[in-house]
C-alpha cells in the first residue's frame, strides 16, 4: 500500500535544485551507458556479455525453482567470473583508458602534423594505394594517432624513413622480405616495416576475410590508429579505424574518409563491416 504521507512529504521538500540534479545526473548516467554500449558493440566484448547474461538469467530462474545445488554452482562461478573479468577485457579497457587520456581526441591530427601537412600526407597515400590497387599489390599500412604503436615496430624492421609513394611500393614489391608485413607511419615517416599485428576475433566477421584485413581491424580494435590495406586477390582499398572496417573504397572516398578522420568537423566514419578478401 502506497504510503501517501510520505510522498506527501517527499514532494514539499523538493527543490528546483533536487530537479535539476537529477536531471543532470540521468544525463550523464545514460550517456556513460550509451557511450559504453557503442564501445563494446565493436569488440569481442559483446558476445562475452551474451554468454554472462545468460548465466546470469539461469541463476535467476534455478533461485526462483529453487534448484539448490545449480544455483551454488553457478553462484559460484559468478564470482569466479568477477576476478577473471579484467584479465578477459584487459585489451579492451587499455583502449578505453588510452581513448580517454587522449590529449587530442576531439582533433586527432597524425605524429602532431599541422594540417597542410596532413593534406600532403593523405595525397601521398592515396596515389601510393591507387597505384597498388591498379595492379593488386597487396598491401598494409598503420597510420599512429594518439596511441603508440612502439611495441608492434619492435616486431618488424625499424626504417625511420622519409614517407614516400617509391619506397611504399619498393616495401610491398613481392618476394622483397618486407611485403608480408604492415607498415608503421608515424607523421610523414615510416617508423618500421614488416610488423606483426594482431588479429581481429570479430566473431560477426565473414569467414572470406583474409588475414591482412583481420590485422587491420584488430590493430583498430586495440588503438586508435587507421590501417589502410589493399587485397592483393582482388586489389580493393580498405580502411579500418576505430574497429570499424570499410571496404572496396574508392580513391576519392578514401581521400573524403581520411579527411573526416583528421579533421573531425568533416564528415563522420561510419560504416558496417563488409566482406572482402
């Protein structure tokens, strides 16, 4: 029975304050969840969550039943689950920790480039990526933003070159040592050549995506960097960023992608993952 003498009483004591507070903390709460949401959707994240909900729904029902013994089992597990969480996201909450300590998140700008630079850049690449495509010279290019990319170079050739179309094309020429490998841009320099990075888990992606394709997205699900690559079985340009992955870009598209990355006041990137080689 609703108790009407202290609502009563609840609705008197409440102040302009108390509802522009509320207002604000309800603001700020379903943001954080929103913003959580559309984080985890692009991470293997979301189909552990899947099988936690489930498990979750199963204590629930054998506590309603009173199933007894499944219950302890699984309430056993929960908090076996609470301790093992952070070793499973480990990847996951790095990127959210980095994403949020980024100095430039909302004008992300490659190796601190000034923009004309930056115009430069995005030209160079775009003709270097053209011409691989034009005869199907695969190929795998990161470019580094906020988030380092040390630790991936350490596995390939350090280069700290000048960034060029000539020595882009030199670096994937088949049967040179390097052409397996991704290639690591810092600013307009090539920091190293022949990297390992590491595979995307997708589970939503096709079974025909290649292995380039899955480094270019996993190195985009772990950092903030934007991996470029171009599939050597059918010479199509593709573009992962943000654990997004677009493919079969033309050069034009690729130039307007690359700029709304650079210079977020342009268009947003924004694209469902689609199949290719």
């Amino acid at each position: 029975m609703i108790d009407f003498t202290n609502l009563i009483s609840f609705f008197e004591n409440f102040t302009v304050w108390d509802g522009v507070r509320s207002v604000i903390e309800i603001t700020i709460i379903s943001l954080g969840i929103y913003y959580l949401l559309l984080f985890l959707q692009r991470t293997r994240a979301v189909a552990i969550l899947r099988g936690l909900a489930l498990l979750f729904l199963f204590a629930a029902a054998s506590y309603v039943l009173q199933l007894n013994t499944i219950f302890f089992i699984l309430k056993g597990l929960g908090a076996v689950t609470i301790i093992i969480l952070p070793i499973i996201f480990q990847p996951e909450l790095r990127r959210g920790l980095e994403q949020m300590g980024q100095r430039g998140l909302w004008q992300r700008r490659f190796g601190g480039l000034e923009k004309e630079q930056i115009i430069k850049l995005i030209h160079s690449l775009v003709l270097t990526l053209e011409d691989l495509s034009i005869v199907k010279m695969g190929a795998l290019i990161v470019l580094e933003q906020e988030s380092k990319l040390d630790e991936y170079s350490r596995s390939g050739t350090k280069l700290d070159a000048l960034l060029t179309p000539e020595l882009l094309k030199t670096i994937f020429f088949p049967h040179t040592f390097l052409h397996d490998g991704a290639v690591l841009v810092r600013g307009d320099r090539v920091m190293a050549a022949g990297c390992f990075l590491p595979l995307s888990e997708n589970p939503n992606l096709p079974q025909d995506v290649g292995s380039r394709h899955r480094a270019a997205l996993g190195i985009s699900e772990v950092t903030d960097a934007v991996a470029l690559t171009v599939s050597e079985e059918t010479g199509r340009i593709s573009l992962s960023h943000n654990g997004k992955l677009i493919q079969d870009i033309k050069p034009d598209a690729l130039r307007e992608l690359l700029y709304s990355i650079c210079f977020p006041q342009g268009t947003t990137f924004s694209s469902p993952i689609g199949s290719d080689d």
